[in-house]
C-alpha cells in the first residue's frame, strides 16, 4: 500500500531519563599529523557540501568536524561541552552532515573553545563511546536553525498527551534495556528494533500487505491512548496498525526534537524525524485503507528496447531528478581507488566523468580538464552550482568527438541499464571516447555481497566501518583477454526468472536476485522511491566487454566484495592485414596480436641500418631486440625489419607515435605481429626480396631501382623504361 493509503497517524515517544548524557574530559587522541589530516577532510566535505572555506582570522562562527547528526552526536551535548566557554548565541546542526557549527556571542569565548576542545575525545551518548572533534574558524554558516519552532504543513505536536502510568504501561510492551550492547543498533537507522501489530509495516516500500494480516493485534494497553485521540476528533478512524520502534542515540536523523510523553499528529504531508537525546520508544499507530489496492504495482522485466527505456526514465532518471539534493548529501567521500585512479594521468590530460551525480570527483586534481556527463538534470544543476564543466547526456550517446579524453570514470552508472544489449551499447560508446592507449575505470555493484567468508561494509556495516573502501584499493594487476562471443547471453552468467515482475530489495542484505528495485527514502517527504538496479555476478562484466575486446586491453583491478572494479584500456586498433602462413586458428592469432610487443616495420630503405633503427624506437620505449628484414639469396636488407619491446605499452607507443613518420626520406610504416620466429627475417619473393619489389614498375633508388622481374626484361629505352615489342 502506498503512503496515500494511510488516514493521519499519531506516535508518542518516550525516553529513559536516568541515562544522561555524561562529560568525561578530555584527553588527546591524535598526533599532530593525524590531527591536520583528519580536519583537512572534513573541510573538504564541508567546502563540498556547502560552499564554506575555513577563516585565517577570529571569528564567533566555529566549525566542529565529526559532530554532527550523522555521527550520533545530539545538539545537548554540544551544549555541555561548549556551554563552559562563553554564551551560546546557537547551534546549527546541518542534516545529512558529519560536522556542526557553535555561534559565539564573542570571538574570544571561540578562541578558548578552539584551544581547549580542537582534537579532543569525549564519551557521547548512552554506551559513551568516543567521539574526537576536529574544529576550525569559519567566516559564515549556513542559513538554517534548530531554535525554529515552526512545524510541517499537516503535524501537530502536543505535549504530555500521557502520563507518567500510561507510559510505565506502554513500555511493558517491550523489554527496554539501558544500554543496547549490541552496536548494530547503533550504527544504522534501519537496525533500529521494531514490532509490528496488526500487519507487518514494510520499511522498504512504505506500505503493509492486506493480505497477511498477523496474529498480534493492537494490545489493549494501547486501547485507552487510541480512544482519547478519537473523542477529542484528532484522528477519524480507530487504527488497526501498530508499530513500536526503539531508537538508539543517533539512530533517528533529522532536525527537531519531540519531548518526553508527546503526541504528535501527522496529516497529509505532514513529516517529523527526530534526533533522540536518550534511548528512545515510538508507537506509531495506523490505520490500513481496504478500498484500494494495498500492494504497489511493481515493473517487470523489460522484453524489448523501448521497454527497456521506459522502465529507466521511470526507475533511473525520474527518481535522481526528485531525489538529487538529498543524494547529493551522501555522496561527498571520494573512493580511494578513483583517486588513486585520476592521480596517474599527467597535468591537462582530458578526462570525462561519466555519470558524475554532483561531481564529487571533479576537483579531485585541479591540474586536470575535467568533464562531467549525467542523465539527471537536478544534478547537473548542484554541479553548475559548483562550477563544474558539465552537460546533460545519456550514457550510451555522448555528443563528444571519437578518440578525445584521455581518460574516463564511470563509477556505479552501468548496473543501471536494464539489458544487455544496452549495456554493451554504453560500453562501446565510453571507449570509442577515449584516445588510443586512454583508460577508463568502471565500477558496478556486485551481487555477491561476501567473499571468502568476508562481508562487504554494504551488509555489515559495523564490522567493515573502518575497511570500507578497502576493495578499491589496487592489488596485483592480471591481464586478461576475453574471447570473443557472437551471443550476449550464450555461456553467459545472466539470470533468467519464472516471474518477471522486479521485486524490491531488502536493504543490508545479500542480493537475492540480479535485477531488482532498490528504495530510497526522502525523509522529510516520508516517501519511497524504487531505483532500478542490475548487480553483477561473476564473470559477466567480463563476458560482456569480451565483445570489444578487439579494441581493449582489460585488467581487473581487485577481488572486490559490494562493487565491481575494472580498468579498462583502449588498444592501438588492428589492421586489416593478417600473415596468411601464420600457423594457428585466426582466433590465437587475435590473441596474440592484442598481447604481443612485436612490430613490423614496412616500407623501409634497402640502406638504412640497424643502429637508425633502434635510435628511432628506443624513443618509445625500451626495445628488446631489431631483426633485420634480408634478402634470402644476397643476405642484405631489403626494406623491413622486427622490433621488439620488452613491454605491451611500449610497443603501443612505437606504433603510435613513430607510425607515419620518415626516416632516410621514407614514411615508413609500423604494424602489430603475432611474434617473430626463425625463417621470418627472410623476404618472401622468388628473387629472394619482398613480393612487393617482385613487380614495381616505378623507379625506387632506395629499394635497388625498378622492380627485379621488371628489371629482367628487355628494354627499348633505359630512360623511360618502356618495353620492347
């Protein structure tokens, strides 16, 4: 059942008051260096996020890094520490951010502030864990605040709406211990504890299925609280859904704070979150419409392309147009392994951010021309907020010119195509982007959450908190080469479904299928929004660019656990030509061409030596050994040779660069071998020479004159070399 489907709602909160919030100073944690290190990141977020850079002088505005909602950390205990050092004008705790901000009355009381709290720990909340703040002046803060006392369009909020016994009989309901060990509940919102009455509410999708009704009904210690809300006409009907939920400090993420014992009403869009001071019990009452289907009406898989476009612009592109500014609040922390990525390429190397949401990778490196693409216009916007270079496109037609960037990143963008055809499209367009010898870095998410008995952070986040980036780091490259398949799905992992309908995917967990809706929740709005996602299995992001892999070199970057790393490179395209006495399948000489460090190098003078030679290649790189093209009869040159490197890359940049230029008065011409064997070095004419000097006709002085049978006819004139008749 969607949101609509629910009459007003009422909650009463109640909290444990002999747990208070205790200060224990204070006692440094951190080396100077760490110190510098950590705030540096949080300046960054904060420049990010909000556009405010850090002040060279005093100022009354502070910026306290790690203390903010998002750390579990509540507005009263920055008043406890903070309060000692002069008047409070007001705390701003921004949502959906890891930092805060105290206002002085004076520069001075921020000064003391700064000296005696800048990196210090202090035991936060009921399990009094440590939390280390990192602070800096700032110039301005953010127009927002906590002191406001206006509500939501639709919520009313009434105080002491029971008392003291109605909540001693309410929390009987529950077992309530003081302090939670386990910290799973601390750690995620949706780990928060919950019981359900009447019918289990699904978090996921905001809505109950009628046709599962529980065996638990509404208890009747609830019976007296439902019928005072009834006679004084706050709610209309008598509700037959309940849900308890029980908050840690932290767990609830939002702007306002109800009190002890309240009621609030909600009716329309009326929305209220909290940011609990204590442990912390809801009861959130509701009643189930049963004149309408309760049960969303979800998408099936598409069977054609236009299906396939449908369910993106509604699963894709709608949703990251409605929730940009809210998902644009998450994404701030840049992946170790793009920057370590991005941090390869030389000063004003081209590189395009495919897919780049807010641009969080975009400022990674200054000294860099980076360009963003996306489909969502509302985050094109907060990228144009933040002078980034980017414009609105489609992933699989890019508007750019073939063989432009020097690089690519197309990071959690591709598990968003719903076939494979359209992917393999999106592929072929981001590599025909990029100049040869250009890499990209893809990532996806990976269906397999666990690897080798190792969880990813995606559904453990407690345990992999500190590692959770820990599968973007590089480990030993392997190269690879995959086949190449005329069929997307023959031998291919991708999975087939008896039903088609997508179904939603419970968050934290293993992924159950490959294709499936993934929700979103905009908390002010009290919506969820269904985004469509295909995660990888094994294998099949290799399968899939086996289809190009006349074009590209691969390498996998890790064994990832939650996304799926690869690195990419574009090769020197083949030729046309092929040795037709190669002795093997045309499929091992593909293989060997798109691995081999061997060129042929055509066109040559017959007086060019070996020494000119290796001068001109040892350019690109360091070659390994020349084998001189030779006549078979008079062992002298005749016009080509073999150079071999001792690397793929160096060979790519011989056939690159030096390709086309001249040398002794030729443009000579460079070409990839499947490798040199003994007996090759030898020209394959009947006169001993190369086929190609068989027969000319023209006058070559580098190539010993006219063509050898040519030369052995007679002659009416040597001059013009026209034939006797």
């Amino acid at each position: 059942m969607n949101a609509d489907s629910f009459i007003p709602r009422i909650s009463f909160h109640s909290s444990d008051e002999k747990n208070q919030t205790a200060i224990i100073s204070l006692e440094s944690l951190d080396s100077g260096q760490t110190i510098d290190k950590k705030l540096t990141e949080y300046l960054n977020i904060l420049e990010r996020m909000d556009g405010i850079t850090t002040s060279n002088e005093l100022t009354q505005f502070l910026f306290v890094g790690n203390a903010g909602i998002q750390t579990h950390v509540s507005k009263e205990s920055l008043i406890e520490i903070f309060q000692p050092f002069g008047q409070i004008i007001d705390i701003l705790m921004p949502i959906g951010r890891p930092y805060s901000f105290i206002i002085y009355e004076n520069k001075e009381s921020g000064k003391e502030a700064i000296e005696q709290c800048n990196a210090r720990s202090y035991p936060i909340g009921i399990n009094q864990s440590n939390v280390t703040f990192y602070m800096a002046y700032v110039s301005n803060v953010p127009s927002i605040s906590l002191n406001s006392t206006s509500y939501p369009k639709g919520l009313t909020l009434i105080e002491n709406f029971i008392d003291d016994n109605e909540e001693k009989e309410l929390l009987k309901l529950i077992e309530i211990d003081p302090v939670v060990q386990n910290e799973d509940h601390r750690n995620n919102r949706r780990h928060r504890r919950g019981i359900h009455y009447g019918y289990e509410f699904r978090y996921a999708t905001n809505d109950v299925d009628t046709s599962k009704p529980l065996k638990k009904t509404i208890p009747q210690e609830c019976q007296s609280v439902i019928h005072r809300a009834w006679i004084l006409g706050y709610i209309k009907e008598k509700p037959d859904q309940l849900t308890v939920n029980c908050y840690e400090p932290g767990q609830v993420s939002d702007f306002r704070i109800v009190p002890r014992n309240s009621d609030i009403i909600m009716t329309d869009e009326g929305q209220v979150t909290i940011v609990p001071r204590l442990y912390r019990v809801s009861f959130t009452f509701r009643k189930v419409s049963q004149h309408q289907n309760t049960r969303q009406v979800l998408p099936v898989l598409p069977k054609s392309d236009l299906d396939a476009a449908q369910l993106e612009q509604n699963y894709v592109h709608k949703i990251y147009d409605k929730i940009a500014d809210n998902f644009s609040h998450t994404r701030h922390s840049a992946w170790p392994g793009v920057v370590e990525f991005l941090g390869k390429f030389t000063t004003g190397s081209i590189i395009l951010d495919v897919g780049c949401g807010n641009g969080k990778y975009m400022n990674i490196r200054n000294d860099l021309f980076m360009i963003g693409c996306d489909r969502s216009i509302g985050l094109l916007q907060i990228c144009r907020q933040r002078n980034f270079q980017v414009f609105l496109s489609d992933c699989m037609n890019i508007p750019v010119p073939t063989n432009f960037f020097d690089g690519a990143i197309c990071i959690a963008v591709l598990h968003h195509i719903s076939t494979p055809e359209r992917r393999l499209i999106a592929l072929r367009e981001i590599v025909r982007l990029l100049r040869p010898g250009g890499e990209v870095l893809i990532t996806v998410w990976a269906k397999e959450q666990t690897l080798e008995d190792k969880k990813s952070f995606y559904i453990d986040n407690n345990a992999n908190r500190k590692n959770k980036c820990h599968h973007h780091k590089t480990s030993e490259k392997k190269s690879l080469v995959c086949p190449v398949n005329d069929s997307l799905t023959k031998d291919s992992p991708i999975e087939t479904y008896e039903d088609d309908t997508l179904s939603v995917h419970k968050s934290r967990t293993e992924f159950q299928r490959s294709d499936c809706l993934v929700s979103w929740t905009k908390v002010k709005e009290n919506q969820q929004l269904l985004r469509y996602y295909h995660v990888y299995g094994q294998g099949e992001l290799e399968h899939l660019i086996g289809h190009i892999v006349e074009i590209l070199v691969m390498m996998s970057v890790s064994s990832a656990v939650a996304a799926l790393p690869f690195l990419i490179q574009k090769s020197v395209s083949l030729s046309l030509y092929r040795d037709q006495q190669f002795k093997g399948s045309r499929t091992e000489q593909e293989k060997r061409l798109l691995q081999s460090t061997t060129l042929y190098i055509g066109n040559l003078s017959f007086f060019t030596t070996e020494e000119q030679i290796h001068e001109l290649f040892s350019r690109a790189g360091d070659v390994k050994r020349i084998i001189m093209g030779l006549d078979r009869a008079t062992k002298t040159p005749c016009g080509f040779c073999f150079v071999e490197y001792y690397t793929r890359k160096d060979a790519e940049n011989g056939m690159r660069y030096i390709n086309g230029t001249r040398l002794d008065d030729r443009i000579i011409r460079t070409d990839w071998d499947a490798g040199f064997v003994e007996g090759r070095q030898y020209g394959r004419g009947r006169s001993g020479g190369q086929v190609r000097d068989e027969f000319r006709k023209d006058y070559d002085p580098g190539r010993g004159g006219f063509g050898k049978r040519f030369q052995n006819l007679p002659m009416d004139d040597e001059k013009t070399g026209h034939l006797r008749e």
